[in-house]
C-alpha cells in the first residue's frame, strides 16, 4: 500500500505542477499586443508541457485503474475530466480554423507588427471562432479545476485519511 500511495502523491504533485504552465501560456499569450509565429510557438510550448502533466498521469496511472475504483467520487472525477477535454476539443475547433486563416494571411510574420489589420475582418467567422476557443478555454479550465479539486479529495480520502 506505501507504494501506491507513493505513486498517487507523484501524480497528484505532476498533475498540480501543470497548473503553473496553464497559468503562464495563457498569460504570456494575453500579455501580447500581436500573436507572432514566435509568440505562439512560446505559448504553444508552456501549453503542451500543461497538457501531457496531465494527460500523461491519466492514461498511464488513472485510466487503468479506474474500474477497481468506481464509485461516486471516481465517477464525478471521471466526469468533470472528460468535460474538460471536451472543451479542449471545442477550443481546438476555434484555434485551427483561427490559426488557417492568420497564416493564409501572413499574420505569423515577424513583420506582423506593422500591419493594423482587425482580426475580425479576416474572415467572416472569425467572430465565431473566438467565441468557441474562448468558451473552449475558460470551460477547460473550470472542468480541470473542478476535476483537480475531486481528484485532490479523492487522494486525501483513499491516501491520507485510510
């Protein structure tokens, strides 16, 4: 049992750790007056590191085990991280199409700095891609809050409180 509780302390610690790199990508991104192509691989990279602390610890340790586990506070946990992946999946629908039509437009260009073009008027959807890779991120967000929370309780619960 001291191993197991070992590795749950570990994931806890890996998935809590991607937090900061949530945290940073998107403030580095927002912080941006233009979104060069060097300013999108720099968030883009945070970003990434965020996602496999956390979707790494899922697949190799979580996921296996979760039929052993099943009840309502595995379940709820279960439930709040697909919805967040959900989302994710809802933003990437926005930031592809968004991205598309930016490089089609030159808009990555180091020289990006000199053009005073409306993002809005690129194409005539555009309004609604923000709007789904908005919704996407704050809903992914909130979801992976919510499901770190449960996942925190759980952790206390079956290791600390045993």
């Amino acid at each position: 049992m001291a191993s197991e509780t070992l590795v749950a302390a570990g994931v806890a610690l890996v998935v809590t750790a991607s937090f900061p790199f949530y945290l940073y990508g998107a403030w580095y991104i927002l912080d941006q007056e233009v979104v060069t192509w060097d300013v999108l691989m720099h968030h883009l990279k945070f970003i990434t590191v965020g996602l496999l602390l956390t979707t790494v610890p899922l697949l190799g340790w979580m996921l296996p085990r979760f039929f052993e586990q099943i009840g309502g506070f595995a379940a709820l946990h279960a439930f709040l991280g697909l919805q967040a992946y959900a989302m994710l999946l809802v933003a990437l629908t926005g930031i592809v199409r968004i991205f598309q039509v930016k490089y089609q437009h030159d808009m990555y260009d180091s020289d990006a700095n000199d053009r005073d073009v409306d993002i809005g008027e690129l194409h005539e959807n555009m309004g609604a891609w923000r709007g789904r890779l908005r919704v996407g991120v704050v809903g992914y967000v909130l979801f992976w809050i919510l499901a770190w929370v449960v996942g925190m309780v759980r952790f206390f619960i079956d290791y600390v409180l045993y």
